[in-house]
C-alpha cells in the first residue's frame, strides 16, 4: 500500500522527534510497513527499553503498550488506539487472584502477558505463549494458578503434568471460535499444507495442528519447514510478515474469524496524530508499576 505524504510526514516527525515505531505481529498490513520494529509483546517492550528513542508509538492494543511503560517509566509511550482493548486481558482482576489465593494456599500465580498491570501486579510471575511451558516447569511451586486465557492454560497443564495447573476461565474472542472441523476443511482444500495454529486456540483445534506456537515461533518454525503452503491459526495480521520473509510461499487463514477488531484501531492517521499530539501516553502509576515489573523479570530471567 503506497501511502505518499502521510508516510512522508509520519517520517519527518519521527526523524524529528526522535521517536521509534514498534507495531504487534497482528497490526494492519499498512501500520506494520510503517515501523521500525515488528514482532510479539514482548520483543516489542524488549525494544522499546533497549532503544535511545525517547518516544515509543506502541501500534497494539492497550497491556501492551502498559508492559513497555512498567519496562520503560523514563519513557513516552504513547498507543495511537486508545480504544484498543483486549476482552481477554478484562477478564482478570486483583480480586479474583485474591480469591483463589484463598482457596489454594500456596500455589504461584502464573499471569499471561494479555493482562493489566493490576493483574501483573499481584502475580508472581508473567509469561507469553513463547515461554508459558518454560516459565510454568521452572516457577518453584507444585500448584500454578494460571491466568486469564483457559486454552493456553489447557495446553500448559497437558504438557506439564507434574504439576497441579488452576485455569482460570477466560479466553481470547478470536482464536476461541475457531472451530475443529474448519482444521479438517483447510486439510481437505490445501492436502499439503501444514498447519500452525496458536495456544490460544481450543484444544480441539490445537490437538489436530502439526505445530503449536507463539506468533515468532510460527514465524521461525516456517523458515525452517519445506513446504511450499501453509494453512495458519492465529489472527490475519501475521500473514503479512510471513508472506514478506517467505516470498514465493503460500499462506492460507485457517477461519475467515480470526480477526482482531482491537488490533485493527491503528492507523497511519492515528500515529501522525499522536505524533503531532504527544498523546494518548500510556502510563503506569507506583506501586503498581514497580509490583508489575516484578513478575515481568521474573519471567525474563527465566527466558
Ligand atoms: O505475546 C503476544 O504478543 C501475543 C499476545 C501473541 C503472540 O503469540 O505473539
């Protein structure tokens, strides 16, 4: 998509200002092509703390945006969408953790990236879909209350059971609807073709998938496979960098339904302005931030 003078002022102001671009694997194409640095939450915080940009224009949705601010409070991060939400992020809150603390004395709290700082704040560690089984084997307690997305945390517990996993019932609009008879459709339309779905989608569908994976480890894992198709389950944004570091290679979306309303609020008109506005600034407010950062390096000591 050629987007002329708008991406020529976005590129002044940037230049000028000082500012970096980060924008989520599940960004519109045309946002994606405008930044700097394109990949998972968490590679997207990475970055923006290890950058010299003093301005962060986060294209994502809103925990997001937040984890930078709680890696990065020196910085300005600002979200040009701030109406992007996340429904599986507002499924968890401090007075349900507090609850089932109660109930099971003893056992850690896992919490998924997809959550508020809040939530962060009174877990004991985070983890993303690239590391949950890494962070789940490794947090040194015998039972996990793991938060707040039920398929993720289903994929963890069959694959950790040596441990007692607690799931909490949430679960993201996008991936939860996709259907196991559509993996069966997909294979029958594309026989070849491999399919790579993400844990955030139902057991049902990831038990029939060839790979399971993070949205970067279904980026790395079709580098490294010689198939010429792919059929892929996580939300349309990826097939953009995947067509672009795969040229001559075929992606196909396993369900028309995986589209993220909230990821598709960024536009070039909306990071122009808050380019020229300075805002909408995410913030984190003490103690809260200084709780959250706890869980988030507890998790990036783990990896
Ligand atoms: O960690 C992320 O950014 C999310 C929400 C998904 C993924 O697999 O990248």
């Amino acid at each position: 998509m050629v987007l002329g003078p708008l991406a020529d002022e976005i590129n002044e102001l940037r230049r000028r200002k000082r500012a970096i671009i980060l924008a989520h694997n599940y960004q519109p194409d045309e946002v994606q092509d405008l930044a700097d640095v394109v990949g998972d939450s968490l590679a997207l915080s990475r970055a923006a703390a290890a950058s010299e940009a003093e301005i962060i224009i986060f294209c994502g949705v809103h925990f997001m945006a937040e984890t930078a601010a709680i890696l990065s409070p020196e910085k300005t991060v600002l979200l040009p969408a701030i109406d992007a939400g996340c429904p599986l992020a507002e499924m968890a809150d401090p007075e349900g953790i507090a609850a089932l603390r109660a109930e099971h004395p003893g056992a850690a709290v896992v919490a998924y990236i997809n959550t508020s700082a809040a939530v962060k704040a009174v877990s004991d560690y985070c983890c993303t879909s690239a590391n949950a089984l890494r962070v789940v084997r490794a947090v040194p307690a015998d039972e996990i209350i793991f938060l707040p997305d039920q398929n993720l945390g289903r994929y963890v517990a069959d694959r950790v059971p040596e441990k007692k996993i607690v799931i909490w019932p949430g679960y993201c609009r996008t991936h939860h609807r996709v259907r196991p008879e559509e993996v069966a459709r997909a294979r029958e339309a594309h026989p070849d073709a491999p399919v790579l779905v993400h844990p955030e989608c139902p057991p049902e569908v990831t038990a029939q998938a060839d790979f399971v994976g993070s949205t970067g480890q279904i980026l790395s894992k079709v580098k490294s496979m010689e198939a010429e198709a792919f059929i892929i389950g996580t939300e349309m944004g990826i097939l953009h960098q995947l067509e672009k570091e795969n040229p001559g290679k075929k992606f196909y979306l396993l369900s028309p339904g995986l589209v993220c309303p909230n990821m598709k609020r960024t536009t070039p008109d909306r990071i122009l302005e808050s380019l020229r506005t300075m805002s909408p600034r995410i913030t984190v407010e003490e103690p809260i931030r200084t709780q959250a950062r706890r869980a988030v390096e507890r998790m990036l000591a783990i990896g």
